[in-house]
DNA sequence: TTCCGACAGTGGGGTCGCAAT
DNA sequence: ATTGCGACCCCACTATCGGAA
C-alpha cells in the first residue's frame, strides 16, 4: 500500500460531512491494507493519531520543508519508520542530523503527502474524524459488532493494535484484550452541569455519589505484586516521578489492584494548593532535594481491579464498597451518598470553601465506562464571572478562517486609566457571535501584527472563568483560569467595565 | 417526527526539559 | 543565563450527525 491511497482516503473523508460516509471510507482503507503490521500503521494514521506520541517535531520544525517529490513512491510503514527516528533523536542533542532526517522523508513525499503527513504530527488532521470514529471503522472493516470492539479499546491505549487484531483474528482476537493490571485503562470522563440542581436532574431521582473534585492530576494507579505503574489522563507512564503515590499503593494489603484517582499538593492545614503547584510537583523529574518538600497526596475515586477480580463492569456501588474496604479513609475522595439535591448543594458549597474545584456526581448503579465522556459523571464546579474589554482579535482557523475569533482581554486599571490584559479566549461563542464580532471589531480595528487585529477597547464583553491564577505572561501577573465569553454587553461602556482591583481580589 | 448523546473542532494558560543563542 | 520549542498537565464550549425515543 502506498501512503497517498491514504492521502486520498484522508481528502475523502474530510471532504464529506456523513459520519457514515467516513467511517465507510476508513473502513475501505482499513481492508486495503496488509493485515499485520500495516494495517496497523495505517489505523493510526486515519486516526489521526501516530504511534509515536513525540516526534520532537512541531509547526516551528515543520514550517520549512523542502521541494516535493513529483511521482509518490512513499509507504505508510516507511513513514511510521521515519517517526521512529525522529522520536529516537529527542534528548540526543543532534538536532542538526534529525532536520537531515526531516529533510530526507519530506523530499520524498509529493505536496500533498506532506501536507497530510505535517498534520499528522502536529495532530492537527481535521478531517472530522478520529479515534472514536475509527473504531466504527475497525468494526466495519472486519465485521464485527461495535460494542466488541469498543470493549476491547478500554484495555488498549492504542487503537492501532485493535486494528491489527480484528483484521488479523476477528471478534475472539478482539477478545482477548482484557483488563490486566499494569496495562493501562482508556479513562472514563465526566460531562459537566452548570450547577448541583442540573446535575441531580439527570439522575432523575435515582441515589447518587457525589464525589468531591480536586483540582490536581488524575492518576491511573496499577499494583501487581511488589510491581506499581502510574499512569496520566493520556495514559504516559509517570511511575518515577510519583515516589508518594507508589509508596501508598505497596502499603495496601492487596496481591493486585487498579485505582482511579487524583494527586495534589495540600498546605500543612490540608487546605489544597493551586494546581500550578501540583503541575510543577508532578512535572519534575525526581528534584532529590526533599528538604521542605511538601509530600503529594493522593485520593482514589474509583477501582477498577482487586486481586484478581475485575470491577469494571460492577455498578459503582460495589465498586466504592471496594474502595472504602482496600483502601484507609484517608486516601479516598470525601463523597456523600444521597438521594437529596439540598445535601448535595451542602456539600458542594462546603467541599468549595475548603478550596476544591467542586464535585462529580455518579450514578451508582453505573458500570465503569472505560474511555468515553460517559452521562454516568456530571461534574459541577463554580463559575465566576467579569465584565472585560476586548482589546484585540485574532483570525480563526479551520472553520473559524475569515472569522474574528480569539478575543483578547482586559480589565480597566483605575489608577491609569488604561487596561490589563488577562488572557484570551475563543469559547462560547456562536456562529451568529462569530460574524457579529467579525463586523464589529473590523470597525473598530486601530492596526494588524500577524494574525492580530488590534481594536478600540470600548465592546465589553462578559466572560465566565474558573479562577485566577498567577501569570509571568501578562503584565498584571495573572490569567483568568478556562475563560469562555457569556454575552457581548452593549449595555455597558468600558468605564463600567470590572477592574484589575476586582480581579485580584478574587486570587 | 423530534430529541439528544456522542464526537470533532477550536483553541486557552502553565509547567517542565532540552537545545540554541 | 536566557529564550524558543515541544510535550503534556489542566480544560469549555458549539455544531453536527444519526440513532433513540
């Protein structure tokens, strides 16, 4: 198989809007190639999604390429050898013999192979399907029900491997991908209510979990003996930088377990530290300097295995009862077990005073859905709110391109007169705001740099955020935490505006 | 026939490690 | 020493398709 049969396959599927459609054509890809380690690749790429998850190659690397290849002659494995390479060269301070490396697979692909083949490491393939929609495609290519495929990619990081198996072995190969502690677990997501009283809507009256949320890093955590791995969100190993989260797991008296849950740094009261804090904590590897160090914590939300018995598909209840019965009470996440909205309320507004980022709430009759933003989780956490100004936009991309999109904001500074910027933000908006905006701020536009339209700082706009955190990026030394825009107010004129004094004091 | 669950896209700030300057 | 880049922590929200109701 050659690599443009799949840049063709690539083009078609982003060239039409039916899911169906796409996941026919993936599948069409899937059967063409070789069943083996081809197809294997070949299911990565149409993933969107390369095995190799650093290339040390990014859009500063991959801005210049050289002349392309006039006749194709590339194949998907030469490529997936080529990322081998690049990824091989990282931390080997060569630099200069991978840009020849670069420079060597790029001048053997055609315009198009290099187009496709930069998006592929950059991750940017936008063609309105990845790993979820291949999946359809497996089950398509080799015939065989969705939900068997599905159940095995919870056991399996990688996609491409279920690609090789269905195509290669069918449903009893597909089979054989199980839960086995020290192989990582796809996570199972939360989707989000705008507060405690939505939330407990959906479960209609049914008796709920309500898990307080912490605001660190999740942590996948497999014991298997004396043997402990910790595994991230995306599923990288971070074992050796957690020396605290393994010490808890070899103290359980268990043979094997699979725990879900997050790490954080607490203050001598307990009181949670900002996540930038934890960031930094779990970022750094092994730092050996322990003295002051404050030890990281961690709580377990979930188990997934316990000396050999798997719980992932025990309805949460048991799976809790689990929980409180392998681990102290100090290392699971502070929950409460209701029917009642006005308890949950409680709790929410308690588990927030103690500086937590809110709560998820479950079903308890649930079974642990591996991999999938399941309605089964509905987190809630505060939202705060500011009236800013725009000061500038930047041009959208991709379906955003022509548009005004990302809009930069600032509070007014009373003691000058002038306004601080605090971050940007492209979210929550409409497509109807979108053109509005583009009119709007065209009209206002003062100059250009790049991409930047600077504006007349008059449109306020209201934005929802998460916190405030510190900043070396902005010149007031801080950042509004997940900022979205709620409404344009043409109600207000930026001397009305909310000023850097309101948004300090919320740190 | 209408409703809604799940996906993909569009980017945000901060932190680290590494290499080049 | 400082700076730029890549990778990866934390993400929210809207539009859309197609199966569920």
């Amino acid at each position: 198989m050659l690599l443009t049969e799949l840049v063709t396959t690539h083009g078609a599927v982003a060239a039409t809007r039916s899911r169906l459609r796409k996941r026919e054509l993936l599948a069409q890809a899937l059967r063409t190639a070789e069943p083996g380690d081809e197809v294997e690749v070949v299911a990565a790429f149409l993933s969107g999604r390369p095995r190799q998850r650093r290339t040390g190659l990014g859009w500063r690397t991959l801005a210049r390429l050289p002349a392309p290849a006039v006749e194709p002659s590339l194949t998907p494995l030469e490529v997936d050898a080529a990322l081998d390479r690049f990824a091989a060269f990282a931390g080997s301070g060569s630099q200069a013999a991978r840009a020849a490396a670069v420079d060597e697979l790029f001048s053997r692909a055609t315009a198009h192979e290099q187009d496709f083949v930069r998006r592929l490491i950059l991750g940017e393939l936008r063609q309105g399907a990845l790993d979820s929609l291949l999946l359809d495609a497996i089950a398509a290519a080799a015939d065989v029900p969705l939900a068997v495929v599905r159940r095995a990619a919870m056991f399996s990081a990688l996609s491409g491997p279920l690609a090789r198996a269905a195509l290669t072995g069918g449903e009893p190969a597909l089979e054989s991908f199980r839960l086995v502690p020290g192989r990582p677990v796809r996570p199972m997501l939360a989707s989000s209510a705008p507060d405690v009283a939505a939330a407990m809507e959906r479960f209609a009256g049914a008796p709920v979990a309500a898990d307080t949320k912490l605001d660190g890093i999740r942590v996948q955590v497999h014991r298997d003996g004396d043997e402990v791995v910790v595994f991230t969100r995306s599923l990288d190993d971070i074992t050796d930088r957690l020396p605290e989260v393994v010490a808890l797991a070899r103290s359980l008296d268990v043979r094997s377990v699979v725990l879900d849950g997050e790490a954080l740094l607490l203050d001598d009261a307990g009181r949670p530290l900002p996540f930038q804090e934890t960031a930094s904590r779990t970022g750094t590897h092994e730092a050996d300097g322990e003295g002051g160090r404050l030890p990281l914590t961690v709580r377990f939300f979930d188990v997934l295995h316990h000396d050999g018995t798997d719980l992932v598909d025990a309805p949460a209840a048991e799976r809790l009862a689990t929980l409180d019965r392998v681990l102290p009470p100090q290392a699971v996440v502070p929950r409460v077990v209701t029917t009642d909205p006005d308890e949950v309320a409680t709790f929410f507004a308690d588990t927030v005073a103690s500086g937590n980022e809110g709560l998820v709430v479950k079903a308890l009759d649930a079974p642990y859905a591996a991999g999938r933003r399941g309605a089964a989780w509905v987190k809630v956490k505060p939202r705060h709110t500011l009236d800013l100004v725009v000061l500038a936009v930047e041009w959208g991309s991709g379906r955003r391109r022509g548009m005004l999109s990302n809009i930069h904001l600032g509070a007014r500074d009373p003691a000058t007169g002038d306004f601080v910027m605090l971050g940007k933000t492209f979210k929550g908006m409409t497509d109807a705001m979108l053109t509005w905006q583009t009119e709007r701020f065209l009209a206002l536009e003062t100059g250009r740099e790049g991409h930047v339209v600077y504006v007349r700082p008059v449109q306020v706009v209201e934005i929802a955020f998460d916190g405030v955190q510190r900043s070396t990026r902005y010149p007031g030394g801080m950042a509004l935490r997940f900022a979205r825009v709620v409404r344009y107010r043409d109600d207000k004129t930026a001397a009305e505006a909310d000023t850097v004094d309101a948004v300090r004091a919320l740190r």
